[in-house]
C-alpha cells in the first residue's frame, strides 16, 4: 500500500490543480465544478442534467453558496440540481437534513446530490450519491473529442485525474478491519510529501475511526468525535453525568499512542485558570476514582508524573500507552468505559443536561 500511496500523492502534487486545492479543499471543488457548468454547458449537462426533476427554473447558471449549501444549478425546463460537497470529511446528516428543508420552500422540489468521496453511512433519504471516482469517470466521457483541446476542456481532464487520484486516496483511510491498527501515521508521513495533505488524511482517519466507534457503540449518550491537536489527530468519546451535584463529562480519548480517561468540569469552583480551581478539580477528581480506571487488558498505572494530568481550564486526565492499538482494541476498550458510564447514572438515565455542559472535539 505505502508505493500505491507514495505514486497517487505524487500525481496529486504534480498535477497543477492539485497544487491550486490545497488550503481550501469544498470550496476549491465547488468553484471548478460550477466554472465547468458555465464553460462546458453541454458536457456538464451530460454529468448532471439527469439528477435534475421535472420543472421550470429562471435560466441556466450555477449559484454558489445559497442559504450555506455548497452549489446548485439550474435550468430553464428543470428543476435545480443541490450539490454538497465532501472531500475528506465525512457527510453529516443533520446538515444534509437541513439543506432538504431549506428547499422545501422552492417552487420546484430539486434533485440532491451529494458529492463525496465516503458513502454516507447512514440513510440519507433524497440524497443520491455520487463518488468522486464516479464523477471522474463521467467528466471524461462527456468531455469533446476533438483534434485541437481547448484549455477549459484539458482543465477538466486534468480535474478528472486530480479526482480519481483523491477518491484512491482517501479510500486508503477508510476502516476496513478491526485488525487495522488505529493509526497509519508511519505510512502517511513516510510517502506524503505535503503537510497539508498528511494533516487532511490524519483527520480523515480519525473520523473515520469515530464513525467505526460510533456504529459499534450506537448507545453513546454523545455520538464519538475526532479532531485535530498539535498536529496530531485524535478520537474520543464523552458522556454527560451528574455526580453528587456536580456536571461533567467522563469519557476518553486516543492521541497517538496515549489513552486517556478524562473528566471535564463546567461549573465553578472546578472550571477556571486558577491554583484554587485546580484544586478543587483534582480534589473531586481523587474521591471519584472511578472516572479513571482503564479497561483490561490496558495497562493500569497512570504514565504522567504527578498523580493528574490536566488540560487548563476544565479537565483532568490519567494516560497509559497504547502502541499500536487496533481498531478492535479501541471499539473493546470504548465499550468498556461506555459501560461504566452508564452505570454511574441513576436508573432515569443522563438526565437534563445544562446548557454549559458542551462538549466538541477539538
């Protein structure tokens, strides 16, 4: 895999519309695939046309960005066509969700498409898919044959390659197995010779193995998340309780070869930059044990220094190590803890949850 990767990222580096994508990724796609409706009227209509339902519309243009969806395209004698756009991030169904609703208003119910290079993992209603690859292939065969190329048509088999290349790319972070070990960094950092690229497929794997974990453990209070710190991707998953009066959130979170167990606090006196509030943390913290016990087989002893390890200004953690944890150690281990979790809270469950207690990915 690591030569199928080091030759797919070179063609991607030397294409100059790879070079031209980086940095802005959705909106870089958006932009050429709306400059090719405009440019290409009759191969574009070949691509899309066919998504587009029965109606009528105020002409044919593109129109970028309207009410935050990524692009559509209209016809005189069709309906419009919505585009949403996924390149490395995975689809979101509430933001596919949203989108529909938005056009529930229009005169004409359009077609919607979502463009990405990740099936949604989810039923995405109305939503038809269509693969980066797919549309590569589609680019190509409704592109002229002609003796002389015109420059809007070489650019679009040059985004035609710059696609596929993507599609096989990305598709080499998907989680394909619970053997796989959780992350690929040695692999990606040895034949990825861009850092903006590393970045994006260190994130894309992280979300990926947060969906993994997700669709293992789908009773997680708050579905599992993934980001990006230090340029070091991560996975975690939290879960709102209240215990003996105080909220918090209790969960864990992999960073590299670190597993922590990780209580955060919200509400003073334990949230705060202070000596006092540190305190205060640490010593709800030490009554509470329980929010730091490691799944078996992991290791058992905390690998800081100090009894705690803290992220200023409202958590506490404990790490172990974990070298080269895999995909069904991870799920195993998430498993575990959701468990524990569960059985902290009284038997009505997590209860109301105050509007302070939030918790995103970094």
């Amino acid at each position: 895999m690591t030569e199928e990767l080091g030759e797919i990222a070179a063609r991607i580096n030397t294409n100059p519309l790879g070079r031209l994508m980086h940095g802005q990724r959705e909106l870089f796609h958006s932009n050429l695939v709306g400059w090719f409706f405009e440019v290409l009227p009759d191969a574009a209509d070949a691509v899309f046309r066919s998504y587009a339902p029965e109606g009528v519309d105020r002409g044919r243009f593109p129109e970028r960005e309207p009410k935050n969806m990524d692009l559509v395209f209209h016809w005189p004698d069709r309906a419009p066509v919505v585009i949403e756009n996924k390149v490395f991030s995975l689809p979101g169904k509430k933001q596919l969700d949203a989108y529909e609703a938005t056009t529930r208003t229009w005169p004409h119910a359009p077609g919607l498409v979502l463009l990405s290079v990740s099936a949604p993992g989810f039923d995405a209603g109305n939503w038809q898919h269509l693969r980066y690859g797919d549309l590569a292939t589609r680019i190509r065969a409704a592109l002229p044959e002609t003796e002389t190329q015109t420059y809007e048509v070489e650019t679009m088999r040059h985004y035609a390659d710059l696609i596929e290349d993507l599609q096989r790319l990305i598709d080499t972070v998907d989680v394909r197995s619970d053997s796989e070990t959780v992350w690929q960094n040695s692999t990606v950092n040895e034949v990825i010779g861009s850092s903006q690229m590393r970045a994006a497929l260190h994130k894309a794997r992280a979300q990926r193995v947060a969906r993994a974990i997700n669709d293992a453990i789908p009773t997680l209070e708050q579905p599992s998340g993934s980001g990006m710190t230090r340029a070091k991707p991560l996975v975690e998953a939290f879960e709102y309780v209240r215990i003996d009066g105080v909220d918090l959130h209790i969960g864990w979170q992999l960073q590299g070869d670190d597993f922590r167990r990780t209580a955060i606090y919200y509400d003073a006196p334990y949230k705060g930059d202070s000596d006092a509030s540190r305190h205060q943390r640490e010593e709800f913290s030490r009554q509470h044990p329980q929010f730091f016990t490691f799944p078996s087989p992991l290791a058992q002893k905390h690998h800081g220094r100090g009894e705690f390890n803290h992220f200023a200004p409202e958590s506490v953690l404990k790490y172990v190590r974990v070298p080269g944890m895999t995909i069904a150690e991870l799920k195993a281990a998430a498993a575990a803890v959701h468990a524990e979790i569960v059985a902290m809270r009284p038997s009505g469950g997590a209860g109301a949850k105050p509007a302070t207690a939030t918790r995103a990915a970094p």
